[in-house]
C-alpha cells in the first residue's frame, strides 16, 4: 500500500485487532526520498504501467517466440532483426534480450548441408545480422552440451573442431553474398552483442532518413 493516507488507516486498523503488523514499504520510502530528494509518486503500479511501449515489447516477445530456431522462418518480413548463425552462437539469448528491448527478432540456424531458407534472400541486408564464434568456443560449448557417451555417438561431428570449422567457413561465405552485419559472440555478454547490433540497424537507419530528407529537399 503506497499511499500513506491508507497505509496508516490500515495500521490503525490491525493495531485495533492486536494483529501484529510490519511496514515494509513506508520506511523504505521515506529513506529513499530523502536520499534523493524526490518525493514519492504514491500510485499503485506505476512500476507497470501498460503504455504503447509495453504492448510493444509483448507483441515483440511474441514474435521472437514464433520465429526462435528457424520456426516461422518462411517469412520474415515482419522481422526488424534476423540473425544467422551455426549452432552455439548465442542465437536464442540475444533474440530473447533483443525482443525485451521491444524489437522483433527472427533466428535462423545455420547447418552443415542444409540450404537456408529462401526468405532471407529476400530481407534487406540492414536487418540481417551474421553470428560468429571461434572454433575453439563452439566445440567446447557442443561438447559439454553432448554429455553422455550415447549422446556423442548419435551426435557424431557434432562438437569436433573440424567440422565446426567447416561449418563456420560455410556460414561466412554465405554472409559475405548476404552482406550482412557480422557479430563476433565469443568473449562478450549479451548485452555487449546487443548493443552493437542496435547500433548498427540506427546508424544505417539514420543514414537512409538523410539521404531520403536531401531527395525530398532536391525535389
């Protein structure tokens, strides 16, 4: 209860029926208020208020749940990113963080024989984001994940350094004839990987608007 009008009448109330009560909130206020000189807003769910940027952060989430690990991938055109990467490259987390920021997010895994989808030839390059580890990284990462020795067998290559390698020249040859952005993962948080990406789509963004802005202005 945040109002003190109402938390005090509470008290008051409790103290009536000898129950025994504890402030949590009122004193942690009151510290807090005083520290930085900002009285307290006293509104119920301030803290989640459900604006325009809520609803588009849920409907966000949502699509990054739709298009996680290549579901959904038939079409992206709804995607404000799409990353592409080999397995074990931070794919899902980074789609997950970057949904939270309110941006729609798509990964598509890439795999040693299998032919990407044919949608990401059609998305335009700005939104294509390309994920890189070292070899070293991956195989290590593959390996914990196997665990038993049945798993390592019908695995097979799956976390053996050369055909990780192999798999790693295929993914970049393949974003090289997208020319996507590429992102080195290994040796970075998320946040990291994030942030450089955001940063890229605003910067190629802002660059489109001005040209688009001078075209207008030459017209």
């Amino acid at each position: 209860i945040v109002d003190p009008a109402l938390r005090a009448r509470v008290l008051d109330y409790l103290g009536m029926l000898h129950i025994r009560s504890v402030d949590l909130i009122g004193p942690t206020l009151a510290v807090l208020s005083s520290l930085i000189g900002v009285p307290p807003k006293c509104v119920a769910g301030v803290i989640h208020k459900t604006d325009d940027r809520y609803f588009h952060r849920i409907e966000a989430m949502e699509y990054f749940v739709e298009h996680d690990d290549g579901r959904g991938c038939d079409d992206l055109s709804g995607a404000d990113i799409v990353l592409l990467g080999v397995s074990r490259t931070s794919k899902t987390p980074l789609s997950m963080y970057l949904a939270y920021q309110g941006y729609k997010v798509a990964n598509v895994p890439l795999a040693h024989g299998m032919e990407p989808p044919k949608s990401i030839y059609e998305v335009d390059p700005m939104h294509l984001f390309g994920l890189i580890s070292t070899v070293d990284v991956i195989s290590e990462i593959r390996d914990s994940r196997l665990g038993d020795d049945y798993a390592r067998a019908v695995a097979g290559s799956y976390a053996e350094p050369e055909s990780v390698r192999g798999e790693l020249e295929e993914a970049r040859a393949l974003m090289k004839r997208l020319g996507c952005f590429v992102v080195r993962t290994d040796g970075k948080a998320i946040e990291e990987s994030a942030a450089e990406i955001i940063s890229h789509l605003e910067e190629i963004q802002d660059a489109r608007a001005r040209r688009a802005a001078r075209r207008v202005q030459q017209q």
